[in-house]
C-alpha cells in the first residue's frame, strides 16, 4: 500500500526521485502526472495517488501534457527489464531482494512494488519461474530427480518439492511420469455461454473449459492428462468442489465480478505473467494483445501473447476473452468468437447495471 502522506510530501517538494515510484491523479482535472510535474500545486482533497499508471488510467484519468508520465512509465519499465535480464542471467544464484533493488538503485520497497507492476509478478517469482522451466527441461532428460534439482539450481531436492511442486501443478515425480498418479474429479454445470466442464486435483482447479457435450469435454481432459486418474465427481459432492462451481456461477451472474480460485496448473515463466495480467483485467473491460504485451514489460511480444491466451486451460478463471486485436476486432477464441462476443456483452451489459444501481445510491 501507498503510504499517501509521503506521496503527498514528494509532490510537494516535486521530487524527481520518486519519478515512477507512483502517480499522482487531480479529480478536478482528470489527469495525472508523476510526482515532479511542475503544475500548479492542487488542493490536497482533490488528489489520489496510484502505484501505476494503468491504475490511474483505469481510474478515468489521462497522461499530463506537461511531466508526460507514460515517458517515466517507459524509462521505469526498461529499467526492470534490465533487472529481468539480469535474474536471467544469475538464475542459479540466490539472489536477494537488496541485491537486485540495489541493481536498480531503489529502495527495497519501491523496487519491489515496481517490478511487480511492470512485469505482473514479484521478483522472487519470476526468479522461481525460471528455475522451474530449467526443472521442467532436466526432469525430462534426467533419469533421477536429484540430478535435475541440482542442474536447475536447487539446493535440495526438498527444496523441489517446497517451492516447484506448486508451479509444476504436480510433484517432480508425478511430472517425469507424465501425471501419473494424479486424481483428478470432474462435472459440469450449464452456463449462460454453454456447457462448461471443471475438472479439479486436490490443489485447485486444473482443467474449466466449454464444450457442446459431456462426452466431447471428458475425452479433451483425458487427453490432457491422459496418465491421470480422472472420476466423476460422485454425489454428495466435495464441498470445496461445490463451493468453486458457485463462484463460477455467481461470477458469470455478475454477482461477483472477480473470481480467485485455487489452480493446478502448469505454466511457463511468460505465460504466468500473462495470466496473472489478464486476471487484473477489470470485470466488463478489454485490452489488445498489444496493450497487454506492453502490461508486462515485453511490448514486442503481442504475438506470444495471443499464444499464450490460446493455451489457456481455465476458460473465465483466466480471463482471455478479454483480450481483443488492436484494430476493436474480437479475433480468435479457445472456445469460438460468438461465446467470447457472448462473454464480453454480457460483462458490459451487467457492468453497466452495476454502474447506474451505484449512481441511484
């Protein structure tokens, strides 16, 4: 959290310091700047503070003609993708959070604030992302789990089962023996958009995809996972299986507008950012695959993006449908544009209910 009175003083003083650390939005104006603009000093109740520009801007302000603070938001991002490079290249390394802030000459604090708005994840996870991805490749060429902690940089194979198992959506041994072992329990339930079928490992969910028939969307998860145990889920039914489902249903009402859900799921280091991106995309609004590259400090790699939303497993918990071409265009779907076109009119229509119910307050 923003500490506003400090916020505040910095604006005050205009501290070039603190020049990406946050932005400052003006009610009264709807703009906002960062905190060395040299504008006239506006009255303190008509300031909110935001930890990153897309916050601001979500918040229905725009840029500054004067500071030009999305020139800071660049200069700041291409400071943390340096860092990026740098975790890359010391990927077998302990690496410390005071070791990288002071990498990128800035306060543990901000510097940890900062790189989580650039890139989408903490430092501590894309570093961890990265030793995964080497597990991932040793665990396959490596006939002991050992061997391949070790060559992924794992001090321990305990370590392994602490801090990769999660971000493997399955133990090392389970994933050098492609799932094998694995229980997984699935039902579906009928939607507004279709019929949806959740499948669900003691972890979270693993597999929330649409589909014409029960027959067609069994036969697509037990390719997925085609060493897994996988039952239908029995009744009485798991509570907790229950208590998802609900969620699911509740969200696609508009009664809950954002879902958070256990996952089991595995993912390359890019692909969580992206996923992780997508999930702060707020409820009844769109980004281009464009915006959303730029989202996560890569901003020529629209076209992993859009690969990334098509392999992803958990339709509506990851949110891809709402990501769309530049041009306005709704552009390809998993699960087919009508049901994307479907998804987003439904969201808008129920945003806006929501949104004149708050003004009639």
């Amino acid at each position: 959290m923003l500490d506003t009175e400090a916020c505040w003083e910095a604006v005050r003083r205009r501290d070039a310091s603190q020049a990406g650390q946050f932005y400052f939005g003006v009610t009264t104006t709807g703009i906002y700047c960062s905190p060395h603009c040299s504008s006239r000093e506006p009255l303190r109740k008509n300031v909110r503070f935001y930890e990153s520009a897309l916050d601001a801007e979500r918040d229905g302000l725009r840029p500054c003609k004067r500071c030009r603070p999305l020139e800071t938001r660049d200069l700041v991002a291409e400071r943390m993708h340096a860092i990026c490079r740098f975790i890359e290249a010391h990927s077998d390394d302990p690496l410390h959070l005071e070791t990288l802030a002071q990498q990128a000459g800035m306060s543990r604090f901000h510097f940890q604030r900062t790189f989580k708005a650039v890139v989408g994840i903490t430092p501590k996870q894309y570093h961890d992302g990265l030793r995964v991805n080497a597990l991932k490749s040793a665990l396959e060429t490596s006939g002991d789990i050992a061997d391949a902690a070790f060559d992924a940089g794992y001090g321990s194979t305990s370590r392994v089962y602490e801090r990769a198992a999660a971000r493997l959506g399955m133990t090392p041994a389970q994933y050098r023996r492609a799932g094998h072992g694995i229980t997984i329990y699935f039902a579906c339930m009928e939607t507004p958009v279709g019929l949806l079928m959740l499948g669900a490992t003691d972890r979270g969910l693993c597999f929330v995809q649409f589909g014409e028939t029960e027959v067609e969307l069994e036969a697509l998860l037990r390719a997925e996972f085609e060493r897994a145990d996988i039952r239908p889920m029995q009744e009485p039914r798991d509570p907790q299986f229950d208590a998802w489902t609900d969620a699911l249903r509740a969200h696609l009402s508009g009664a809950q507008p954002h879902v958070d859900l256990p996952t089991d799921i595995r993912a390359t280091a890019f692909q969580q950012r992206v996923w992780t991106y997508l999930q702060r995309i707020p409820y009844g609004e769109v980004r281009s695959y464009a915006e959303v590259a730029r989202g996560i400090g890569q901003p020529a790699a629209a076209r992993a993006v859009a690969r990334a939303c098509a392999s992803n497993p958990l339709a509506i918990v990851i949110p891809c449908h709402r990501v769309i071409r530049g041009s306005g265009q709704l552009s390809g779907y998993k699960w087919g544009v009508e049901r994307k076109r479907a998804l987003l009119d439904r969201e808008s229509a129920l945003r806006r209910v929501d949104f004149r119910e708050l003004g009639a307050e």
